[in-house]
C-alpha cells in the first residue's frame, strides 16, 4: 500500500516537473514569437548606449534602458530609437529603427564632434536674414530697447555698420527671399513690401486691422496674403484676386513652393472629414496660383515649411513631423520622443531640438546626429537657418532671458572668449542699457544712454566688459539715443 502511494507521488512529481518544463518552453516559445532582439553599439566603450521606447497614447511605461559601450535587449514589436552619446552629453548619434518579431537588429553608432554654439544678441527675436554679409531680425525684446523694439536691426559686416532702416514701423515679423527683398507684417497688422532697402506698404484686398493676417512671398515676387478666411493672390504692385476661400476654419499660416501655397486651417474645412471644429481637428489644403485645389486633409498642425525647390513639405504636430510631396501625398512620419522645432536644412536633412540640443535627422538612412548642445541646459526655442547655409541661429532662455545664439554649419571656429556675453548681457548700469550684436568682428556692443552722456555710457560699457575679463578694445561702440 505504501509503495503504491510512493508510486503514485513520483508520478506527480514527474509530471509536475514534465508540466513546469513545457510551460518554460512554451514561454520561451512564445517570447521568441512575439518579440526581437536589438542590439545596440559603439566603437568607443565609454559611450553610452541607450534603447528608448517612442511613446505612443496607448503606451504605459515607455521602455528606456542604458549601459556603456554595448546594449542588447529583447523587446515587444514597435518602434524605438537607439542612441550612442559621449559621456558628457555633448556629442551624440541615434536612430529610429522598427522592430518586428523574431528580428535580430544590430546597430552601432559613433557620434561625430559637435560644434559649440556662439552667442549673437540678448534677446528675442523675429523676422530674421542671414547670410555671409548681413544680419537682420526684428527685436521682440528685451524692454531696454526702448523705442526701438520691433523697429528691426540691420547689420552689414562688409562696412562695418549696424542701422534699423525701418524705425517708423513696429514690424512683428518679416518674411525675406534675398538680403534685399521681403514683406514685414506690424503690429497692426498692416503688410509692407521691403525692396532695394525702400519701404512701401501693401494695398491689402481686406481690412487688415480687423482680419487674422496671414502672407507669404516667392522668389518670383508673388505674394499670398489671407484675411482668415480668403486667400488670394498679387505681386510687388499689389493686384491681388481670390484664389480659395475657406468653408470652416481660420486659416492660420501660409506656406507657398513656387507653384502654389499651402494653407493650415484652424478648425477644419466642412468638406474634410475629421478637420472640423467638434471634433477640434485642423485641415491642410494645397491650392495652386491659378486656385486650382490640389488637395485638402485633416491634419493637427502648427507649422509648414517647404524645401527649397519646393518638393517636399514638413509639417509639425507636438513631437511629430509629417512630410508630403508637392501634391500633399503622405512621404513621411517622424516621430521623436521630446522633439519639437522641426524645419529644413536641406531636402535630405530635417532639423529639430530636443531640450538643450540641435539634431539633424536624415531622412534617408533614418539617423540622426547632435549638431550642437547648451553647456546650461536650456531649452531652445526658435530655429532658423541662414540663407547660405553656413549656420543655424536659435534662441534659448537663460537667466537673462532670450538669448540669440547660432553654431556653424561648415566647420567654422567659434570665439568661445565671447562666450559670457549672453551671461550678463543685456544689463542697466549706471543709467546706461547694453546689449551686444555678434556677428563678424568686431563684435558690436550696443549702448543705451537713458540720462547720462553717450561717451559717459561707453565708459560705462567698456568697465562693465572688463568685469567679465573680456577685453573691452576688440569691440566696436554703438550708441542707440
């Protein structure tokens, strides 16, 4: 009886045991079915690698795990970027990679140099132009300006001058095709032509001042402004005729490519499903100059920009970017943990920022690369590239508030001894406001006189320069009155 029941426990055993090996078979089964493998890599071993889970709305816990030099991880099917960054955060290289189940992905990345950012004004600005020899933006603050805020900044590096051609306009933005040609929008809303340095304001077909002003200018000298709710379409003289009108929302921005223009509507068109107001949807709409309507589709955005041959449109939606052809056809999608800022560097290179950084995705091989990094780990706020292509300008928040920076594109040397101007400039001192213009040397330190002398407020400058070990006679004085 007793080696019966013996008998019959070994039995159990056995079977428990056969029982709890097929269920770790079947779950290694399982997992092997249903999820893959990346790997992840980096010449140097001191790098960090890093495995991040792009989040979804659905997703709980997003994934992200980090070691040096070497990651390999299983994973559930779905999309994730890789990275490979120095150990001081300054250089950097990542990827966007989907895995599918029973894949084996392996990547290794090696992030180049990076170059290190320069400041270029204290403040916010708008409207900007850049190229070899002339630097213009609109300066949104700060409040020492005076006067002068919004009235615009014209420096011309080949003779050494800094003007603001336009004092008698508030411009609150300005949209330029070359160094000498653009349209500038006020703070009433009034539009003005600016053409061979002379300034003409636009004879708009609405009353401006009572219409959410929208405009955009080609290469060709075509024009598109919108109300709001019309676009329509002219030229340096004016001469504008209708060319769509919209059937529910705001048009918002308009983006035009040299053959027509892209529309962002707020609110939607009641003829786009998902694009109207209930449902708090937006629509793109592509019409060319003849109002031929090309395309219209529900889309979240707050941004357009063509590429310069005017293929490919970027739009951006919180931390996505969507890419059309020049028919609105979906290219497409990135999506970046973090990202925002998106715009183009060239029609193979997207920018965009992520807290402190600057990345360039390409768009071809999917990877991206740190262009630059703030040592102070503020984030960056505007992107904007030159007109030749030799640098991104961008701002960011310090705690002197908005700082103008940009960082060379094509290897050029950065003066990191005028690194600390964007520390304590803008200032008041002794009655005397400062800023500073960064561009070609000399660099420009612009000076306020508010009740003192303007020789009193150089002084007072050149002493405060010496305060931060900078040396006062590499600088060139301007006086604003």
């Amino acid at each position: 009886m007793l080696s019966e029941h013996r008998r019959q426990l070994s039995q159990i055993a056995v079977l428990v045991i056969v029982v709890i090996i097929l269920i770790i078979v079947g779950n290694y089964i399982y997992e092997y079915l249903t999820t893959g493998v990346i790997t992840v890599s980096s010449s140097n071993s001191t790098n960090v690698v890093k495995i991040e889970q792009i989040a979804s709305s659905n997703t709980k816990n997003p994934i992200s795990k980090l070691a040096n030099g070497k990651l390999t991880i299983r994973l559930k099917p779905g999309k994730y970027e890789i990275f490979a960054y120095s150990h001081n955060d300054l250089y950097g290289a990542s990827k966007l990679v989907t895995l599918k189940s029973r894949q084996n992905l392996k990547f290794t990345l090696n992030p180049p140099t990076t170059s290190f950012p320069e400041p270029v004004y204290g403040g916010s600005v708008d409207g900007l132009y850049a190229d070899n020899n002339h630097l213009f933006f609109v300066p949104l603050s700060p409040s020492p300006i005076k006067s002068t805020v919004n009235t615009g900044y014209l420096l011309q590096s080949s003779q050494g001058t800094v003007s603001q051609p336009f004092s008698n306009v508030a411009f609150t933005n300005i949209k330029w095709i070359n160094s000498n040609t653009g349209i500038g929008e006020d703070v009433y809303n009034n539009l003005y032509l600016i053409n061979g340095g002379g300034l003409s304001q636009i004879n708009l077909p609405f009353n401006a001042s009572s219409s959410q002003l929208s405009a955009d200018m080609e290469s060709s000298g075509t024009i598109y402004v919108s109300d709001g709710q019309n676009i329509y379409k002219g030229g340096l003289s004016g001469n504008f005729s209708k060319i769509y009108s919209s059937s529910g929302g705001v048009i918002s921005q308009l983006a035009s490519n040299g053959s027509g223009v892209a529309a962002i509507i707020h609110g939607g068109e009641s003829d786009v499903p998902g694009s109207n107001q209930s449902s708090g949807g937006d629509a793109l709409v592509y019409v060319t100059k003849a109002g031929k309507v090309i395309s219209k589709q529900a889309q979240n955005m707050t941004n357009a920009t063509w590429t310069n041959d005017g293929k490919y449109l970027l739009t951006e939606s919180g931390t996505t970017a969507y890419i059309y052809d020049s028919s609105l056809r979906l290219s497409k999608t990135i999506t970046i943990n973090g990202a925002g800022n998106y715009t183009w560097l060239d029609d193979n290179t997207v920018i965009y920022s992520v807290g402190e950084k600057i990345w360039a995705f390409k768009l071809n091989s999917g990877q991206s690369t740190i262009i630059t990094s703030l040592a102070l780990k503020q984030n960056i706020e505007n992107i904007y590239l030159s007109n030749d292509g030799a640098y991104l300008y961008f701002t960011e928040n310090n705690s002197q508030g908005t700082q103008l920076f940009r960082v060379g594109l094509k290897g050029q040397p950065t003066n990191q001894s005028l690194s600390s101007l964007s520390v304590f400039l803008p200032t008041t001192v002794s009655l005397c406001s400062m800023n500073y213009i960064n561009f070609n040397e000399p660099t420009i330190l612009l000076t306020y006189p508010l009740a003192v002398s303007l020789q009193t407020c150089t002084s007072v400058a050149q002493t405060e320069l010496q305060t931060f070990n900078i040396n006062p006679s590499t600088f060139q004085y301007v006086s604003i009155p």
